[in-house]
C-alpha cells in the first residue's frame, strides 16, 4: 500500500446519489434468487438462464476458514487461494517440514494430506422464510422479546430443516432484517491437500504489494474432498477454459463475500468512523508488533506467527482503507445526500411515512453501541483472552451450560444443526504453541488491564493478583486443554465435570462467562434487534420506491458479483487489466530479488520452458469483498478463466461504496495456474484431472 | 526483546521499603555538587576528591539531539554513541553516500564533516538558587499567580547570569520541585564527525536484540569540537585506559539521564499506569508500523525514515516495558507501603505535620492531569501535526509573538539565553523528504481526528472541509519552509511577516496557537505548579528524615551514577558481565548472518588480524537510563573503560524502581573501541590522537 496517495475517493461521489442500481454499474452482490437479469441484458445482453446459474451456484464452494472456492472436477477437486489454505497449510507443517514456506503436490492420492479442521459447504437450496420469523415477533413486544422470539422462530426452522434433509441448515438476515432466508448447505468434511506452490510466489511482493496492481501472485491451492474415504463423486464443477479471461469481456464471479456496510445509515457510519474502525486499527497495530517481536525471536518462532501475521497485516491494510474512506467528507456526504432524499420520499408517501421513524431509532441504537461495542469485543467476542486454548474452555464451559436448555433456547452456535461443524473444530488436532499462546493471551492481558482499569472487579478477578505476564504464564502452562482427548473428556462429562474441572483456563472462562453473556445480551437486544427492526423497515422503503432488484448487504453467503475484465486510471496513467509471467521476473529485478520480492528457486529453474507472454494477474470491475479470496472467475459459458485473490487499495471502501472508475477485484489468470502446474511443478497429472 | 519471558520484576519488591538509601545498593543518579561521597567511601573504600569530580565533570559533554559524550582528547574530541550521532548521520546522508549505514572516517580534518544543527553543552558551574526562586512566590498566591512568578524569577536569574557570563544557564528543577539550581554551560556548535563504524556493526542484533545481552555492538562514534574554525583546545578530557573495565572493579559512570520517576506518588503512578504509558505505547505502535509501511516503498524510503524507526522502536520497547513493570502488582504495592510509611512519619511529627497536605494536592493534579494530558500533547507537544516542517512553523509563530514581550515573561525557549540554540535547529539545513513529512502529518491528523472526533471545530478549522490525506498534501506541498532562508526571513519580519503570510503550514501554526497556549497554560498551572509545591514539600520531609544524601529524579543534566563491573542471574543461568569480539562471530553464525545478525564486509576482512579474546561489551550495575546513552565508563583514576549504550531488559522498570539484582548497564569496552579503530577501520592516527 502507497502511504503518500492522496485523493483517492475524491472522484466518486456524484456516483452516489442514490440507493438505486444505475444500469451502467457493475456494481452488486447478488444473491441466487434475486439475481440481477436485467441489468446483465440490458447492459451485456446476456441471458441468465436457471441451468447456468444453479451449475454455478452449486460449483461454489464456501470454506469455514473464511473464505470461497469452486469444484473444479468430477473426483473432488477444489480450488481456492493460498492465502485461504493457509490455516492449514500452517497446521501440517512441523520445524522440518514446511508446506506453508515451500509448497506441496501430492502425486497420488494416497500421498494428500489431510485438513485437520477444514469445513467445505456447498449450497444446494435457497428459501424465504421472512414471513415465519417476522410472525413470531408479535405486536407490542420489547426488543427483548422480540429478540429472544425471533431467535427462538429462526432456531425451530433450523433444526426442523436439519431433522428433515440431515443438511446444514442456516436461516440468514439479509437486508439487515429486511428478509430471511433458508440457506441447505452439503457439508464436506472430509478435505486433503492436493497441492500448493511456495509462499514466495503465492504471495510474491508480500506486505508492501498487498492491495496493489500490478501483481504477479500465483495465489492458489488445490484440495479435493472426500466421502466414505473416496474422493467424492461431483456433479456440478467449473470446466477450465482454454484461453482464459480475455481484456474487455464480460465474467462473473460467485464466492462468498463476508460483510459490507452500504446499506448503514449516516449515524451508523459515524459509529464506524468514531469508533469500530479506529478501536480496531489499534488492535491490529499493536497485534502487529506483537507477531513481528516474537517472530524476530527465531526462524521457528516466525513460522508459528507467520499465517496469523499476515492475516493481521491484510486486516490493518483493509483498516486502513476504511478509516480513510470514512475520513474523506464527500463521501460521507453523499451518505447523508442519499440518506437525505430517501427519508424525505418516505416522509412524503402516505404509504411509507409509517416508516419514517427507522432512522431515529438506529441513531438511538448508535448510543447504545457506543457504550458497550468495546467492552462486547474484549469479554464477548474474546479480544481480552487472545488465545485459542481460552476459546476452547470458552466453548467447552458453554456448551455444557447450553446443552442443559431445550435446542431452540440454545446460542445459535450450539443448536443442533450447527454442531458438528463446532466439534470439528473443537475437538482439531491442529498444533498449538504454549510460547506463542502464552504471548498472545499475556498481551491481551495487558491491554483488557489498560482499557478496564486495574480497580475492575472482573480483572482483578481475572489476574488473582498476579501481572498480566505471570498470570498468563500460570495459565497456559497450568491447562491441559492442548490435549483434544481432554476437550473430548470434559465435553462427554457435560455441566458436571466442567463445574468440577481445575484446568485454570475453564476456571477463567467459567469466571469470564456471566460477565460475556451479559454484555452480548445486552447488544442484542439494544442494538442488533433495534436495527433488524429498523433496517427491515428502511428495506421496505427501498423495496416500495426502488423495486425489488437491490443487492443486500454482504453476509458471507453465496453470492454472485460481475463485471468486465478491464484496466484503469491511476494517477493519470493507464494501467492495463493484465500482468504477465515474464513480468514477474521484471519485477523481482525491480526489486533486486529482495525479499519479499525473490520468486522461488524453482521458477528461475524452469523459467526457460515458461511462455513468458502468459497472462498472470488481472484486474476485472466485479464487485467484491473480504471472503471473496478463493471464488472462481468464470466467462459466459460458465468456464473457469481466474480466481479471485484481492483487491486493488480504490476497493477499500467498497465496504461503504461500490464504484467501477478504480474500485477492480485482482486474480490469478487461468493460463498461468495451468502453465505453472505443468511446467514448473510437474503436476501434467493434476492438470489432466481438472475438468474432468 | 524476548516476549515471554515471565516474573522479572518478582524478586524485588523486599529492595523498596524505604526512601532511604541503602549502602548496599548501588542505586543513584547523583548531581554532581551532592556526591554520595560516604557511600563510596563505605562501599568502595573510594575517597572522592574535588579535582577528580571537577575533572570528570568537564570532561562530559551533553548532545542536544538527546545523548551524552566525553571529550577524549586536548584537540576537541568527543566519545559517543552511534544511535546519539545517528541524527546527523542520517542529516549528511545522501541516496548516493549513506554514511549511517556504511559510516565514515576522515583521514585528515580537512575530511571532517559538519554537523548541521548539532550542539554540544559542557557543565562548567552549579549555583544554588533555590531560595530566589521560591521567595518570588508568595504566601496566598494562587497557583496561575506562582505559576507565573516563578517563571518570572527563573527567567530572570538565567537572562542575568547569561548577561554576566555570556555561558548558557538553565535553572534546573530538582526533586519535581524540591530544588532549583542555576547550570551554566559552555556550548560547542560547530561540531564536526570523524568517525563512525557501520551501521551492521554499531547496531548488531538490531531490534530483536535491543536491551537484551550478551551483546556484541560497537555502537561508537567520533566528533571533534572546533571553535573560530579550528579544532577547540580542550582542557578537561579522558585518558584512555590501557586494560579497559575489568570484571568485579568500581566504575562511574558520568552522563545525562532524561528522566526517571521515582519520586512520584502512588496517584501520579497511577496516571502513568492508566493513561500516559498506554498512550504513548498506541503512538509508537502506530509510528512503527507507518513508518515500516513507508521504508518498504523502496530503499531510499528506507534509508529516509531509518533514523526514526530505530528511535520509535526503542521507545516502544521502553514503553512496553514500563507497562509490565507498572502492572506488576509486587512493584506498586511497594510502592503503595513506602509511601504509607513516609505519610505516617510525616503526620506523627509535629514539625513536619503541615507538609502532610501533599499527597491528597498531587491525586488532585491528577485528576486534571488525566483529563488534560492528551489535548496537551496533542496540540502543545505538537502530536497531532507529526512534521518537521509543522515544528518549524509553530517556532516561527510562536517567537514573532514572544519577541514582542518582555524577555522574562516569554516562554523560557525563547529566552535570550536559550536562543542561540534555538536558532540553530530552526535555521538547519538538515534534508526534509516533502514525501516522508507527508506520510507522517497525513497519519498524524488522521489520528487527531478520530481523538478530537471529526465535528470538533478546531479539526473542522484544521482540515478545511478535505481529507487529513488531502490536507496534509496541501500544507506540505503549499509550504516553502523546506527552505532556512525562507526561515529566516520570515523570523526577521517578525510579526508583521508572520502576520501577512499565506503559507499554508505557518497559517495552520497561528490558527492552533491558542488552543495549543491555552491547554500548556492549564496544565502548567493546575497539574505543573501544583506538583512542583507539593514535591518541594515531599522532599523537605524526605530531607528531615532521612538526611539531604538523596539524589534527584533525572533531569537530563549531568548525574554521576556508580557501580561494579558485574554479570547476573537470568532463568537460573549466570551471564557472565563481559563478551568477546570471538562471541560476535559466534553469534552471527547462530543466526545463519541473516540480518540483522550480518557482520559487515570489513569485520570478515579483517577478523584474522583481530585479538578475538579482546573485551566486546560489558555490564555494570551503574544506574541508567535513557539519555545516558554516549557517556563515558570510568574507573577509579578516571580513565576511560568503556561507553555506556543500551540496558538490560530488567532495567526498563528504572524510571520507577532501581535494583542491581538484575538491572544492568550496557556497555562498549574501551579495548574492543581501540581494536577496531586501529585494525578494522586503519585509523592508527585517531588512535594516537585520543587522549593527547
């Protein structure tokens, strides 16, 4: 990321004069019942037919790990990012073995190696139950009831579903409230690794060209899934086109974008500017650091950071990006213009003016979450207990106290449906580093101590007296939680044996608990459902003035964005929609072949037999976001010409505002995954595989 | 720094009973006309004579840029360390020559390079002015009227002994208040560098190693004094020592501590628990890794913001340790029964009983401290508006106002006696990278926004409707004050120029002036003031007690501070007080030379000529810290053994508490300096030269 780039936003605002889709944007996330075909006539006269989509729906592939990838024959394969394998590229690896570092192929099957916690869902069906979970919200309600009601409906459609098809069945909020919808998911459990190139190339340019273009990143890994201990039989995968993405046409890309913020209003985005986006930015800075000092104690040390490192380096970069986003007046003026016009229609409308109220009411929730987003993030969402050993006794402490209440009276996370993907990752075999454990949770120790103060009766609870640093040590070496058989021990004994467990850290989650339910209780109630209420309401008055044909806000569901492969100004010069293998070697020489500007060994090795004029990466105007990594780019017939891996540094904020004049999704070209895998790591096999 | 490393602080807590000081402790930072002369005598069997602490006196040198130094021989040359001359290396730096980096020898004079705004200051007297200074505040007065008089009478007292002497003269606060001495100093400003190793060598082990030890780091470098163009004669000067320090003897060590807060109370503790150290640490985490984003633009970013980085990564590790000690419960409970005890002498003796009001007068001036001290540093301290260029302008502001008033009613740095040295860094020619000031004011006014909140009306008035990027662009590519003769210019127009001018960053000095006035005068008179009444009557009790044979916090003026060449006790392990030149070696080999464990080029060259036995670093029990970095390690004769350059990562909590259990001082021995003077770097005749 260029520091010294000023001016970046300043063009965009006229774009953003209203909530409608003007025809000439690429612009939206669109879910696979509501997709944008008329747009997608008018603009590139091309028919969305239901075979097309409901191929390509089911060819998508969601990872729990967070990110998307696509089916890419019928025995099983699956592409994806290697930033998105990465977790688990880090979790096989050992001090002599280092797949994350130096890449992996398995030339037979026998020879994959198994993911230790990786989840694969595919979507198969999609329904709207927006009617039967607004009924059992009844007139007259608190927003406690409502909330605990609305919970309890979205819970009974789940497991009734679960019960029904065995399928992994999630009810989602879109629209912020606006509707609910039904998502079955097939889940794949059973995932190995198939192959995966070196980091030095996957991620070639590392921190410094992260969010920038142009790039040379072969961005990939392979795995396949399994059933039954056979690679699994599938009937919907992308076929790998022959030539690629071309510049100019039209592709589209189904992944599973995590989260936007566009549907917000004004006060909303304040409460984003004032106070999310910089609390967490100086999370990540100190995170940071963090990661950086105890990876400069060794090469060891650095290996065990490295995979979390750079997921924070990506997060502050996107950070970042929001913050000058939210920091740049025009466009929170056009925020407030739109924001302005719609309100005024609705105020004018004798059928809307009833809704007229949602604003005030999300501005008097903004209060509320003012008040207790930062207390919510450290005790409830874990910020203050930075260790994944915490997050198991958080898990193990909570389930024997949910499992004690009917299904439907459960946290969602510990209903029925939602189970076996928990356990999978409860009970993982991942490693896990007392050192690095001790580090992070000491830190956190740290700040939760700053931030509370040292008089708070809960942190003083929390320390017994002790620093930050002792206490941490006392209680990563204290547990025995390291040890899965243990998770598995104390979750069979249910309420009884957590109640009389020592393990210091189920004592510190037991002792953390009332004080994490309380506060998420009360954000649910204050601020979640007092927006769902109100959002629904602000969708509604979109819907009546708008049509139906809006987008809803990102929710890592299945989504399908599209767009052009194309170019772009920056700066006043034009920067074309296409790297290529040759200039990867350009720009090592650029950089003197410094890290993290060194391509691997084994490019340099076979760089004679590489066609050089291959395209690489390349830019196209699809609307994306975080959780998009690993979607397949595919052209109108369906085919497979790239893979997402990032975005451009304009496309941050495309949390708050989508615009094509900069705003482009970056991927690896097809050609090259393909002229990569056959020349420089000998996988003619794979390749032979893929489309098949 | 090693992250992990748990229970440092444990062991101390029985040391800090008292105020008093024990003769077994070799704790002390002493002034040199209040020697511990019983204490060295009891000790040491050490006998300090007027001459040999006349001498020593003389013979140190303080650095404007922060540091300490010696003089070494009769014709002008001056021992430091390379991190305190490594300002103005990075000054005379060039993309084509970086003489930080590769460093630099002058063969002859005629090579000797000019510092640009280097100022050295030489202690040459101490007068008591104590009772002047109080006598001008009067009974009744309230704390805005004391404020103001006391000024006055420091003003004048320096502005007359200026006058009589022509020498600098400071009045030093003592004792936060216990104490005012009159300093007179004489100033070298045409300062010239004559030698400096590599960067790889001065900084071996760089960050990761930092206050850790063993060590191996050269960190030396030469300048030679001149006056009316010629090398100055120096009177006072170090011998060089034959054998150099030797393990178990008695050194001094004689140099500039910055500051330390050991006096404090348990409610200004507090402060700095709660909020000033945390503060500060979420800045420097945040110039960390801004700056870090910037050098890896390129390598001439890199060696732009290199000077810097090292700085604010030091102080991060400052910071973080002063946070473990501050949250180790052992330590302020210590502190919390010293002070009980004092409190209770204080009240149960009659004569003392009217001082007993303190205590409660200073949590009071916390409590404004608390709710002041971010505006302050913001706006005062300048923090919100991080750039050269910004400081520039807010000089030039400021003395066209102050200029207009009588001498000693102005800000005491515009003064007549501090304004040679102010104009010397005002009208620098130090090099300023429009690029590098953007980068820093842009993220400075980011960060100010989201503090202040972005309807504050001064940041309104600030940004000027734009982006704190796009603003910081415009004053920076607005302002001509890159230029010293655009400076002086406007300095001698006076107020009518700085009136009359349009520069944008001179137009944004004037329009944060009186908020930024306003938030010093009111921490100057409700937190300053108060404490300095209220530690003068503290330190009138601890002298009734306990004798006047008490050392002052630092003050970053000349300490004498004693100790024994000694190793220490770490997890169970002896490390032993001295390394070797072989053990440098050895510990580029255990880190595979990576960087920053590279040797340079010419240690390789010439390791076959080398005594590998010869002394390297060594560690002392000398009570540091920052700002003695530079200052000369003597022995019993006064002879020069060794360069004072870093602490253990036990000695981070000294601000707070000293105990020579663990804490140590680093040092560079004298032999190791000589060694590689005369066999690496071939500068046989500067050898000759020193102590001539």
């Amino acid at each position: 990321m260029k520091l010294n780039r000023v001016g970046h936003f300043l063009l965009i605002s006229f774009i953003l004069c209203s909530f409608s889709l003007s025809i000439y944007s690429d612009e939206g996330m669109w879910v696979y019942n509501n997709l944008p075909k008329k747009i997608l006539k008018e603009k590139y006269q091309f028919d969305v037919t239901d075979a097309w989509s409901d191929h390509l729906m089911k060819s998508s592939v969601r990872f729990n790990s967070g990110g998307s990838g696509s089916f890419i024959s019928s025995t099983g394969l699956v592409l994806t990012n290697h930033h998105v394998g990465s977790g688990m590229l880090q979790k096989i690896s050992t001090p002599e073995h280092d797949y994350y570092k130096d890449g992996f192929y398995a030339r037979t099957q026998a020879d994959e190696r198994p993911a230790m916690d990786l989840e694969l869902n595919q979507l198969v069906s999609i329904e709207d139950v927006t009617e039967r979970v607004n009924t059992a919200v009844k007139p007259g309600m608190t927003a406690e009831q409502a909330n605990t009601a609305r919970k309890k409906a979205m819970g009974q459609i789940e497991t009734e579903s679960f019960e029904k098809t065995g399928l992994r069945s999630d009810v989602i909020t879109l629209y912020n409230g606006g509707q609910y919808q039904l998502y079955r998911f097939k889940r794949y459990t059973d995932v190995r690794l198939v192959f995966a190139p070196e980091f030095g190339i996957a991620f070639f340019g590392g921190d410094p060209d992260n969010f920038e273009y142009p790039r040379y990143d072969l961005d990939m890994c392979i795995f396949r899934v399994y059933e039954d201990g056979k690679p699994a039989k599938i009937e919907h995968y992308l076929k790998w086109s022959e030539k690629g993405a071309i510049d100019g046409e039209l592709i589209f890309v189904s992944g599973h974008p995590g989260s936007t913020s566009r549907m917000l209003t004004v006060a909303a985005f304040e409460f984003l500017r004032d106070l999310r986006i910089p609390y967490h930015l100086s999370y990540l800075l100190r995170q940071e650091v963090l990661l950086q000092q105890y990876s400069s104690l060794g090469e060891e040390q650095a290996r065990r950071a490295k995979n979390l490192l750079f997921s924070i380096q990506n997060s502050r970069k996107v950070y970042d990006g929001r913050m000058k986003g939210l920091q740049e007046p025009s466009l929170m003026q056009a925020k407030q213009k739109t924001e302005y016009q719609l309100r005024a229609m609705v105020e004018k409308d004798p059928n809307l003016k009833e809704l007229a109220g949602a604003w005030q009411k999300i501005a008097e929730a903004q209060v509320t979450a003012r008040k207790n987003y930062i207390k919510r993030t450290l005790l409830e969402a874990g910020q203050g207990f930075n260790s994944v050993l915490f997050s198991i006794a958080r898990t193990l402490v909570r389930m024997a106290d949910e499992d004690l209440k009917p299904n439907d009276e459960r946290l969602p996370e510990y209903r029925a449906p939602a189970r076996p993907s928990l356990e999978l990752q409860l009970y993982s075999d991942a490693p896990i580093y007392e050192d690095f454990e001790e580090v992070k949770l000491s830190d956190s120790l740290s700040r939760l101590v700053s931030i509370f103060g040292e008089n708070h009766s809960l942190v003083r609870a929390v320390l017994q007296g002790q620093s930050p640093q002792a206490r941490a040590a006392a209680l990563i070496k204290g547990s025995t939680l390291k040890n899965p058989d243990v998770r598995r021990l104390l979750a069979s004994g249910g309420k009884k044996a957590i109640d009389s467990s020592y393990d210091p850290l189920i004592m510190l989650a037991k002792l953390v608990d009332p004080a994490a339910r309380k506060i998420r209780k009360t954000y649910e109630e204050k601020v979640t459902e007092v927006e769902r209420q109100s959002y629904a309401q602000i969708a509604k008055a979109l819907f009546a003035i708008h049509g139906t044909n809006q987008y809803p806000d990102a929710t890592f569901t299945l989504r399908l964005s599209f767009g052009q492969v194309k170019g772009y100004t920056e700066d006043g010069k034009h920067v074309p929609s296409m790297t290529t293998i040759g200039g990867a070697f350009e720009h090592e020489l650029k950089h003197s072949a410094k890290e993290p500007w060194k391509l691997p060994e084994s490019w340099h090795l076979k760089k004679k037999d590489l066609d050089l004029s291959t395209p690489f990466d390349f830019v196209s105007t699809a609307d994306i976001i975080g959780g998009n990594s690993g979607s397949p780019v595919v052209n109108r017939d369906g085919e497979l010409v790239g893979l997402i891996f990032d975005g451009n540094i304009q496309s941050l904020i495309s949390d708050y505002f989508y615009t094509d004049e900069q705003n482009r999704a970056i991927s690896v070209h097809s050609s090259t995954m393909r002229e990569a895998m056959q020349k420089i790591y000998g996988a003619e096999a794979l390749v032979t595989e893929i489309g098949k």
